[in-house]
C-alpha cells in the first residue's frame, strides 16, 4: 500500500534521535520541489535544544509535541536571502510586498509538504503545527527572524510512539469540478458529509461540547469568528513588521 494511504498525525514520539545526517539528506531531497524562479524561496530552522523547545511552545499553544519531540522544524517564507544576494551582485531587489510574500509563502509550504513525504517513506513522524500563523510575531522574536522572513509551517518530527486511527476524508466529488467550479445543494452537502457527521467520535464530540451539529464544533468552538478576525489581525501586523505589507 501506497505509505500516503495510511499517513497519520504522530503527537508522541520515541527516545530516539533524529540525526542531523537524515534531516540534511531530506532536506536536500526536498529541494528538488518546485519553486518560483528557481529562487528557493523559504528557510528552515531546526530546534533541538530544550530550552529553545520551551521558547516556541507558547506561540503553539503549549501542545506538548513541541517539547517532547526530537526536532521541531520551522518553515519559513525567506524573501530576504534572495535579496541580500541581489544587493552584492550590483541588482535592486523589489520584494517587500504582499505578492512576494505569496510567492514565497507557496515556495515554504511545496518544500514542506514534498518534505512531509520524504519523512513518511522512512518511517519518521510528525505533526504539522497550524499554529504557526496563529502567533507568528512569538516565533519571529523566538527564531530572530529578520525582515522578509515569515514563518509559514512548524513540524514536530521523531519516530512514532503511537499509531493513531487514520483520519477521515471527503470523497473527491466532493472537491473535484469539472471545467467550471459547480456550487453545492443541501443535497449535495448531505452527499457528502454524512458519513464524515455519522462517525462516531464526531458524534461524541457534539455530545460532550453539546452542540446539535459537527458544523457548530467548527464554527462555535474550533475556529470562531472572533479568533479568527484576531488572528489575522496579529498576521497582518507580523507581515508589516517583516516588511511585505
């Protein structure tokens, strides 16, 4: 079986190292994704250390993979290597703006996921930490992060101490659109999200938090209005202050 069909979120991880050699080998590996301009537009910084481990956690909620993991890997949007090189080599660099930051954005997160497949065919475990836009001001003073650098992704990686149940997905016509993007019914809703609705630890779920749908999980506790309009608050002023805005 295809190792991407049975790929989990690993939260718990083995005393055992990740050596620098493995990680150097993947990270060379994943860079063979596709980037815009051949540029290779993201940074990678590894955290190993305890106390540098403990200086992340707040920005990620304190979920106790970031401590407890071997490495944690902070992917980051990195318009500025590319311009400290322009600036040596006589070229004015034009990219503090927001489309050189989607740019590179899009370069961080295509490194990421390729680097997410290498790590699952060679049996490593991690967690992707959405987290890491939710506080990104945290990790940019954490990290020292300078100015056209973001950061976008975090994974906590080790060998895995647990084999979770896999998740559940939609079926593809759910997502797919042939030749023009088709709006849903409530019959096609009810097509696709009953069975995801039926599953029974999300109807513990609704049960133990009280809610009438799985829908309201999302919408009232998971990812509210109010967090929301925060949060993007937060990112847009950690974008000002890294100089795409």
């Amino acid at each position: 079986m295809k190792t991407i069909l049975t790929r989990r979120t690993i939260r718990k991880y083995a005393d055992r190292e990740v050596s620098e050699t493995l990680l150097n080998r993947l990270f060379s590996e994943a860079a063979r994704t596709q980037t815009m301009g051949n540029l290779q537009l993201y940074s990678v910084v590894v955290t190993r250390s305890e106390e540098m481990k403990a200086k992340l956690s707040p920005a990620h909620f304190n979920q106790p993979m970031v401590k407890e993991a071997p490495v944690v890997l902070t992917i980051c949007a990195d318009f500025n290597r590319t311009s400290v090189w322009a600036r040596n080599r006589q070229a004015t660099p034009g990219y503090d703006n927001f489309l050189s930051f989607i740019n590179a954005a899009t370069d961080a997160l295509l490194f990421t996921q390729t680097l997410c497949n290498l790590m699952d065919e060679e049996g490593l475990g991690y967690c992707y930490l959405g987290t890491t836009v939710y506080m990104p001001q945290m990790i940019i003073d954490t990290l020292q992060l300078p100015k056209l650098v973001m950061p976008i992704a975090t994974l906590t990686v080790g060998w895995p101490a647990e084999e979770p149940p896999l998740s559940d997905r939609l079926p593809n016509a759910s997502f797919v659109h042939s030749e023009t993007y088709q709006d849903y019914t409530p019959a096609d809703i009810d097509t696709y999200y009953t069975a995801k609705e039926q599953l029974p630890e999300n109807r513990h779920f609704c049960e133990i938090n009280q809610k009438e749908t799985l829908a309201q999980i999302f919408t009232d506790i998971r990812y509210t209005k109010k967090d929301n309009e925060a949060m993007s608050a937060g990112l847009l002023e950690a974008l000002k202050h890294q100089g795409f805005l």
